[in-house]
C-alpha cells in the first residue's frame, strides 16, 4: 500500500525558504537507501511523483526538493542570486537528509536535465558524499551559438537578474501528449531564466564533461538520442571519458528529453533498477 508523500518547508543557510516533498516507504518494506531528487529547469519536484512511487517499491525512502526560483520555494522565477546557490542548496539537502538516515545506508542523487547538471557538479566538486548518482537526460552540453557565447559573457555581469523566456519547446519533453498537456497547464512550472542562470548552466556543463576522466561516484547516465531541449552530444561526451567501471551509460536512441515520462518508459526504468540492484 502507498504511503502519502508530504511537504514541508526546509530553510537554507542564507534563510531562504526550499519546499521539500517526501514520500516514505510503507511500512511493510525495509529501506536500502535514500535518493534524492533534484528536478529540472522551470518545473518542480512534485512532476517526480510516479519516479519517486517506483523507487518506493524497489525500497528506497524519496525526498525531492523545489529548487530556488522554482515550485513553490522562494526566490524570482528562474533567478539564481549567486553561481554557488543551487549547489549550496543542495548541500543542505543532503545535510539534512543524512541527518535523518540510520549510518551507513545509501544516499543517492537522482537529477534531471538541469537538475543533473546540479547534481553532477556538486559531485564533481566532492561538495558532500554521496553513494550513487543517477543522471536522466544531464544539460551538459548547451549547444551555444557563438553569438549567445558572446552574450553571456556580457550579459550577466551588466544585468544579471535580467529573465527572459528559457526557450524550451514543450511539445518535445515527451511523445505522450498527456504528459505535455499537464506540464502546460501546471501552475508551478515557468518558463523563466535569468542571465546568471544561463551563464551558471553554459560553464557547468563543460565543467563536468572535464571532470569525468577522473570521476568516483558509481553513476548511471540515461540519456535520450532524439532529445531537442538538451544536445545528447554532452552526455556522449561524459560517457566517453569517464572510468567505466564507475560511470554505466545507456543511450534511448528514439525518446525525447524526460525518458520517465515517456509513452514506453518501462525500459528506462528496468535500466535504472538494473544498475541499482547491481550496486545497493
């Protein structure tokens, strides 16, 4: 039987305000570990309730966090007041997280497009941690022009809290056109970037395609061969330096960018519990 999820309001270091949603395991089910959902641009941590309910049933305790700027936490939409804010955000998470985990059980990270991109570089920089990581669709490569290269070197410095729309084109998150139509009429999501983000999310993801030769942290890459909202190339990138016996990638040739909400997104899921059971 499904336990209810829950939210609750976390307060950061710097006083902020984050929303976090929890969904605990039935009672019934010994917990192998903990994962932690960092969701994408412009959406929330709720759109992760069917992911999470998986997870429940494979053992494993779920909080998900909105992110600043987004869902129902504090800050502007799509703002980011300092390039360490969403890394430092999540050491908080994870902080507290750890603080509610009986020692020695496992804590993964499980990030989305821009959520992986976070995530990644949290590991990268051994910011706290962490067991695992599991990275759906990571925005490692932007896929800049050079005039846009060119604008955000300027651009952030001059106007930095400058937001303007993020680009991304709905209709290509997935092939089920349920999933597109609720993400529409979603009251948490925004399409709102601001030009530190922007600048935060282009280094970032070039950042950790060099870290990969010497990365650590078992990880799986899921990533999608048709995706239009990220270039896959960064994920090829990742998956091509990084150590494979630490890093597993799986590329989903003909799905979109959220390979969980796809029309057929059972194998994705039997990957992800492959590498999961192979590892905790």
């Amino acid at each position: 039987m499904e336990t209810e999820s829950t939210l609750s309001t976390f307060t950061a270091t710097d006083g902020e305000n984050l929303i976090v949603q929890e969904w605990p395991l039935p009672h019934h089910l010994a917990q192998r570990g903990t994962v932690v959902i960092v969701h994408g641009l412009g959406e929330h941590a709720g759109r992760y309730d069917h992911v999470a309910r998986q997870l429940n049933q494979w053992g494993f305790a779920v909080r998900g966090f909105d992110q600043y700027g987004h869902g129902e936490s504090g800050g502007a939409r799509g703002a980011l007041p300092s390039d360490q804010r969403l890394l430092d955000d999540l050491a908080d998470i994870v902080d507290s997280t750890r603080h509610r985990m009986e020692p020695g059980t496992p804590l993964i990270l499980l990030g989305h497009s821009m959520g992986g991109l976070v995530a990644a570089q949290f590991v990268a920089l051994g910011k706290r941690p962490v067991d695992g990581l599991v990275l759906s669709s990571p925005a490692l490569n932007p896929g800049l022009s050079a005039f846009q290269t060119l604008l955000l070197a300027v651009v952030p410095r001059i106007l930095p809290g400058l937001r303007v729309g993020n680009g991304l084109k709905p209709q290509f998150l997935s092939h089920n056109p349920d999933v597109v139509a609720a993400y529409l009429a979603d009251p948490l999501v925004h399409d709102r970037i601001s030009a530190r983000l922007a600048r935060f999310i282009a280094r970032t993801g070039p950042a950790v395609v060099a870290a990969a030769p010497r990365w650590k942290v078992p990880t799986v890459l899921l990533y999608a061969g048709d995706d239009r909202l990220v270039n896959p190339q960064g994920s090829r990138d990742f998956a091509a330096a990084a150590p494979k016996d630490v890093v597993q990638s799986r590329c989903f040739e003909r799905l979109y960018h959220e390979l969980f909400n796809e029309r057929d997104a059972r194998p994705v899921f039997d990957a992800l519990r492959d590498w999961i059971d192979a590892r905790f």
